[in-house]
C-alpha cells in the first residue's frame, strides 16, 4: 500500500510545487491512516487544511481506496 501512496502523492507533489509547497510522506499506518508533512509554502498557509482534506485525501482515498484518512503532522 506504501508504494502505491507514494506514487499518488508523486503526483499531487506536482500541484503542491507549483504553489511553492511540497509534501513528505511520513508513514502509512496498518490501519489505512497517512501521515504526512507538508512543507515550504504549504507550511502555515491558512489554507493548508483545505488542501489538506480537499485535494490531498480526495485523491490518496481515489488512488488507494483502503486509505481511510489522511493527517497532517
């Protein structure tokens, strides 16, 4: 299932970049949970959270459809 997060987020990451931000994959529990850490813009942007359920979850949950929630650490 790693694998299969990374890749989707290769392709969110492009986004994200494009705004001057960046995203790090930190760990996929067992249990379908992604932890992430957004960085660079993206870090402390009062959107971030927005981004963070709206594209970033959406598309993990559209790739990898055992992903049950995305957080941000």
């Amino acid at each position: 299932m790693r694998a299969k997060v990374t890749q989707a987020l290769d392709e969110i990451r492009l986004y994200l970049q494009a705004h001057g931000g960046d995203i790090e994959l930190v760990d996929v529990t067992a249990d379908g949970v992604v932890q992430v850490r957004l960085t660079g813009a993206c870090q402390g942007c009062p959107m971030s959270q927005y981004t963070l359920n709206m594209q970033v979850e959406a598309q993990l949950k559209e790739a990898v459809p055992q992903i049950k929630r995305v957080e941000a650490l």
